[in-house]
C-alpha cells in the first residue's frame, strides 16, 4: 500500500531518475538528490538525461568529504513561500534550501496532514469539546498547522531545535494561525513524553516523526530500529481514554512499514492499524516516489 500526496498545485516532482529529483516549489525549481529514484529517467518511452532537462534555478551538489551545498543558477529569493489545502483548509508554508539539501517541509507529508485533519475535523463537528494533540519530532509544524487549522483545541509541538521551532511559528503567522492554542517546546521527545505521564496528561491525538539516527538527553547515539517500539510503546500511555489517532512516520529503511505497523499492533492496545508507504507522483513519468512510510493507528 502507498499513500500518495496527490494533491498538491504549489509542489511537484517532474521528472525522478539516477538518484536525483527535478521539483518545482511554487514558481522555483530544484535538482537534488534521493535516493529511492534508482531509476533511468524516461520521457515518452525514451531515456532522457537530467542535464537535458530544462536548467533547474538551483542545484544541490554533495561534497566528497560529506554534506554538501546548492549552487544557484538563476536569480532566486533565498526563501519563498508555498500553500497547500488541505481539505479546505490554507496551509501556507516557508521555504528555504538549506544546507543539508532540505528545504524545511517534506511535502509527502500532505497524506498525513489531510488525515489528522479529517478525524479531528470529524470528532469537533459531532460535538467534541477537547481535542488535544501531541506533535513530536515536530520538526518545521506542517503537521501542528493541519491540527490546528481543523479545529484542535490544543497542540502541543515538541523538538530539539530552537531553529525549527522558530520556523514552525513563523509558518504559523505566514497560515493566519495565530489564534490558535499551540504550545511550542524545545526538548528531547522522549524527555517530556516521560514528564507528561507523570503529570497525568493525555491527548487525543499523537504524531510522531522521529529521525533515522538521533542523540540520547546524554549525548549517546541511537538508531530508530533499536528505539522505535519503546518510544510508540511509552508514547502511547498519553493516549485519553477516547483517542482519535496515532500516527508514527519513519524514513529508515531498515524499518519498513509493516515492521511499523506491527510496532504500533504490539506498543498500542486495541484499536486497529493501517500502514503503508508515502510517497509523491512524478508527474511527467506516470509513476510515485516512494518517500518513506507510515503507520496509523486508530481507535476503531
């Protein structure tokens, strides 16, 4: 199974092929590498060479010694701003290529935006009165934004990084948001997972996105498959009695979605688990990128 973000008129992969990928977001186009594209690329049933491609306003290049950088080709804004609806709901977001070939929004996330969205949208128009959401690994807020948008009547946005979070609330202003009740927390997840048990809080909906490789509150290194079940497993004991969902996005693979999808079987009591690839069309091939998967657990 793949949920597809197939919605999207801001964002679009054209072509995807021999390790890299030819987007457009908004108006401005980018070349950079993935490497689920292990594909020729192929126009009209014939191979097609990316540097034949129209001339992309910015390329990003890896460096032999690690990491890498972006080498513009046009004049281009050093950030700009895209929109997505999401089921009738404006979502406007800050984009800006960064360093680590990222540009502050992973739009295959869209699947889960729309989700999220639905239930909560769903739950306040039969009458709900609480409808609180925990977003961790919350990275830039695509997801808190969703939430809020449809109605949540508290979101509670959780990361590591100052920066992102400083993004996240300038995504929020840029969506007319700022209305809406957010909490935004600079922490270790699994951190404040753990205080808010002993608190005695409890959410309505839970999100997380954690990363591939990450560092303990203690600086040691850990990797999501060795993690990953303990994390859902704790995570989920915030859960209120009356849960909307549950939903744990990877992008490791050595996880792959039905290995998540049992992770949530196993770590969540009762309920029922859907899970699947995410991924983008590539819209002059006729095909999907694969970008990850998903698994989303559901009271009923």
């Amino acid at each position: 199974m793949m949920f597809v973000a197939d919605k999207w008129k801001d964002y679009e992969i054209l072509y995807a092929g021999k390790g890299e990928k030819y987007e457009r977001w908004g108006s401005v186009r980018l070349l950079r590498p993935d490497p689920q594209a292990v594909w020729p690329v192929i126009s009209d049933g014939k191979v097609t060479e990316m540097n034949k491609l129209p001339s992309p306003d910015a390329v990003y290049n890896r460096s032999s010694s690690g990491g890498g950088a972006w080498t513009r080709l046009s004049q281009m804004p050093s950030s700009w701003k895209i929109s997505y609806d999401t089921l009738g709901k404006k979502l406007t977001f800050i984009v800006e290529p960064t360093s680590f070939k990222h540009t502050g929004l992973f739009p295959e996330q869209a699947v889960n935006w729309d989700f999220c969205g639905g239930l909560i949208e769903d739950a306040v128009n039969k009458g709900r009165k609480e409808v609180r959401i925990l977003n961790l690994f919350a990275y830039t807020g695509a997801a808190t934004l969703a939430c809020a948008a449809h109605g949540a009547t508290e979101v509670v946005h959780v990361d590591a990084s100052k920066g992102m979070i400083a993004r996240a609330k300038e995504n929020v202003s840029a969506s007319g948001l700022n209305d809406s009740y957010i909490r935004f927390i600079a922490d270790d997840c699994k951190k404040f997972v753990e205080r808010e048990i002993r608190r005695g809080r409890k959410y309505e909906g839970i999100i997380m996105d954690p990363p591939s490789y990450g560092r303990g509150p203690s600086g040691e290194l850990w990797k999501l498959e060795d993690s990953f079940y303990d994390l859902v497993s704790l995570t989920s004991e915030l859960l209120s009695d009356d849960p909307l969902f549950f939903i744990a996005s990877s992008y490791a693979t050595e996880i792959t979605a039905q290995a998540s999808g049992q992770i949530l079987s196993l770590g969540i009591k009762g309920g029922k688990v859907a899970a699947g690839e995410i991924g983008l069309p590539v819209t002059k091939m006729g095909i999907n990128l694969p970008c990850g998967s998903v698994a989303r657990w559901t009271l009923n």
